[in-house]
C-alpha cells in the first residue's frame, strides 16, 4: 500500500502507534475494550428503551444473554454477506462498536455525542459512511417536535455533522474522483469480483441472509421505544433498499460501496431487543425466584466466557502453529537491514508478514488500494506475483523473478521448499537461510 492514497489513515496511526511502541499485543487490549463498549451500550439501549428494568436481576439476565449468544452462536450476531462487526483481532471494522455507543447516547437524549461517535466510526472506516449517514439522519429526525426550538436544534446538529463530515469526504473524494470512465469502470469490475461475497447479492443471499433478515425485522418490531424503532426501521430500509438498487440496476456502484453492512449494526441491536423481550417475560414469570435467576444467569455466563477464552487461546494457538511463522521467525532474528519482500500473496498466512517482522512487501490479495488507477496497479501487481509462485519450471520462475525485482525493487524473497526454483540454481537469488517449509532468499540487484 505504499505510495497510495490510505483509505483507512486513521487505523494505520494506530497500527504504526502500537508498532513504533513495540507492543502490538496492546491490540488486544483496544479490543477487549471495544468489546465492553458494545456490552454497555447495548445495556443501556435496552435500559433507556424501557425493555429491562435497572434491578440487578434484569441486567445480569441481560448480560448473560449477550454473552451467550455472542460466545455459543459466535458467527450468528454477524451481519449479511459474511460481515461482522468484531471477531476476534482488532481490525477498522471493530470500531462500528462506536454506532452502538451512538444509538445508546441518542436513547439518553445527548443528540450531539451521539453524532460525534457515530462519525468518529467512519473516520475510522469510511465503509461506515452509508450507515452514519442513515444513523444521524434518524437521530435528528427522531428528536425533533414540532417547536421551534427543536427545529433550530435541528439545524444546528445536522451542520455539526456536515462539519464533521467535511474531512472524511474530502478523503473520500480523492479517493473516489475518476481518472477516467474506462479506468473508472475497469476498477470497480476488479474490485465487485475480488470480494463476491461481500459484494454479490446472488451469491451471498440466501436461507441464512433470510433468518437474519427475520431477526431484523422482529427486533425492530419488539422494540418499545419510538426513537429505537425509528433507528432500527430507518437501518432496515437501508439494508434493504440498497440489496434492490444492486439487483434490479445491476450496480456495481452500490455493490462495491456495500450499504448492507448496516446489518452487522442491526443485527446486534435486534438480538439485544430480543433477548431483552425474553428477560422481561422470564423475570415476569418467576418473580419469587429472583435468587435462583440470578444463580442460573452467572453460571451460564461464566461457561459461555469460558468458552469464548478457550476459542481465543485455540486462535492463537492456531496462529503460533501457522505454517508462515517459521520464515516470520527467522527473518526477526536474522535481518538486520531493510528488504522488501515477495510472499506469497494469495496466502492468508502470510498476512501477518509485516507486522510480525516490520518489513515491507511487494503485494498481497487482501490489502488493496481504492483509488482506480491504484486498483488497477494492485491487480496487475498481484498477477504478476502470481507468475512467479505458479511458475512450472525454476526458469520461468527465475526470469519472473527478475522483472518482479527490475519493476518492483523486490529485494528478498520468500518461497516454498517444493517451489521449483528450490531445486535448481538461479544466478539471482543468493538462498539466506530455510525454516519450516520455506526458503529465504535476497535478490542480487547486479545481476
């Protein structure tokens, strides 16, 4: 991604933060910490929303619910086309938590904060956009009466958000501006087909894009509160909508902006209403058994975190056991001079190459760029690559190997053990060292 224009500059200040700090393990901690923002701000949308009653019973039953259906049925609060708002690492789309935070602030009246979080979540991924948009859309709309002091409210909080707004869509419009129609067009078809399954409507809807469609709309249905209803109903009309402008018009446009991540917002909220209908029911129908509830509730949460932690330390475990991290390894202890690195680059293994060593490389199939013509370069980039990992004979691989380093400035190289170019001599490649099943390599810049 160098030399592009970052569509997401503010997650990589954080990432270069915690790198230049030499604690990325910090990552973990911003995660854990945005995934007790969602906790809380779900609880309280529910509180304010008059669904839970602020008695200890009610909460803790809450709770338990989040924790179980977040910990049990770990990919079923995802969104539609395969999107989901926190997983298990620290990545920009975590910070959707902050619309929840939004939503919640909305509930207890504080209008201003609430358009603060919601933007602050596209800033951080612009991806957001459509949904923050939608978000402060319902918040004034849903707060103003007919009075004139709400009026002039509401004026004032949508030329807030405009203001704050105004950066990210200067942003975006560098991003977006095209050099050409051609160039335009050829770069939106490479990116619609290099995420189908977030992108394509016929291949990722179906029986299970149904259900969570089902939950949406019976959460927005449940819940109680005007304004909450109005912020769910506005979501699913955007959801929707969007799915049907990128069918019935065949829009590559919509398709690649995806304004159905909003359900990995709605998804959530609906779940949370749910569970807070069941509580209220469930409270209701054994009041004199509060001790017991509560019993029942705390043992239930504490398996489902249990299981949560031993799903993570398996992650990891999984990650320490990767096949990737043996080469990873040896170049942390041998490199003592900058390089920039062929990977294979449709391994997702290898993703981690650069945070885990502080190198650069070359290209890789998950990171791309946005802005057309850097979209088109990734993609001829990534072919290119691909030339020299697919090659079928260590001549072909070594002749590739010098136009990735004469094009490119590809100074080092990592490849497979069973590679042909493993087995027999290339005059461009001086072999550093093996670990696992790779080789490392440098390239000789003067041959």
């Amino acid at each position: 991604m160098a030399h592009t224009i970052d569509p997401l500059p503010v997650f990589s200040v954080l990432v270069k933060w915690l790198f230049d700090l030499g604690v990325p393990e910090l990552s973990y901690a911003i995660f854990a910490a945005l995934a007790v923002v969602w906790a809380l701000s779900l609880t309280s949308i529910v509180r304010s929303a008059g669904l839970i009653q602020p008695q200890r019973t009610h909460v803790v039953a809450f709770m338990a619910g989040l924790i179980l259906t977040q910990a049990v049925f770990a990919k079923w609060p995802r969104g539609l086309a395969s999107q989901y708002l926190h997983d298990h690492y620290l990545q920009p789309g975590v910070f959707g938590v902050l619309l929840i935070a939004g939503i919640a602030r909305f509930l207890k009246g504080r209008t201003v904060s609430a358009i603060v979080l919601v933007v602050c979540a596209s800033v951080v991924h612009s991806d957001y956009l459509p949904t923050t948009g939608v978000c402060i859309l319902a918040f004034v709309a849903g707060a103003t009466e007919r009075a004139p002091r709400t009026w002039r409210r509401a004026v004032y909080e949508t030329l807030l958000a405009l203001a704050l707004l105004a950066p990210l869509s200067i942003q975006l419009r560098a991003l977006a501006t095209p050099t050409s129609p051609e160039t335009w067009q050829r770069a939106l078809d490479i990116l619609v087909a290099h995420i189908p399954e977030h992108t394509n409507v016929a291949q990722w809807f179906d029986s299970r894009a149904v259900a969570r469609l089902a939950v949406m709309a019976l959460g927005a249905g449940l819940a109680r509160d005007r304004r909450l209803r109005f912020v769910m109903w506005s979501l699913l009309a955007l959801i929707v909508g969007s799915m049907a402008v990128a069918v019935v018009f065949d829009s590559e446009l919509v398709a690649a902006v995806t304004p159905w991540r909003a359900s990995i917002l709605l998804m959530p909220l609906s779940i949370a209403v749910i569970v807070a209908r069941g509580v209220a029911w469930l409270v209701a129908r054994e009041p004199q058994s509060e001790g017991r509830l509560l019993l029942g509730c705390a043992s239930l949460a504490i398996a489902a975190a249990a299981l949560g932690t031993w799903r993570q330390a398996e992650r990891w475990s999984d990650y320490a056991a990767a096949e990737s991290m043996p080469p990873i390894r040896w170049i942390q202890a041998h490199n003592e001079r900058p390089e920039l690195y062929l990977v294979p680059a449709h391994d997702s293994d290898f993703d981690r190459f650069r945070l885990e060593t502080g190198q650069p490389i070359v290209i890789n199939w998950k990171t791309h760029p946005y802005k057309d013509i850097e979209l088109i370069e990734w993609s001829q980039r990534l072919q290119e690559v691909d030339r020299f990992y697919t090659a079928g004979s260590a001549d072909e691989a070594c002749s590739q190997l010098g136009r990735l380093r004469d094009r490119y400035g590809a100074s080092a190289v990592v490849y497979a053990v069973t590679h042909p170019i493993a087995h027999r001599h290339c005059p461009l490649i001086e072999e550093s060292g093996r670990a696992g099943a790779y080789v490392i390599a440098r390239l000789d810049a003067r041959r």
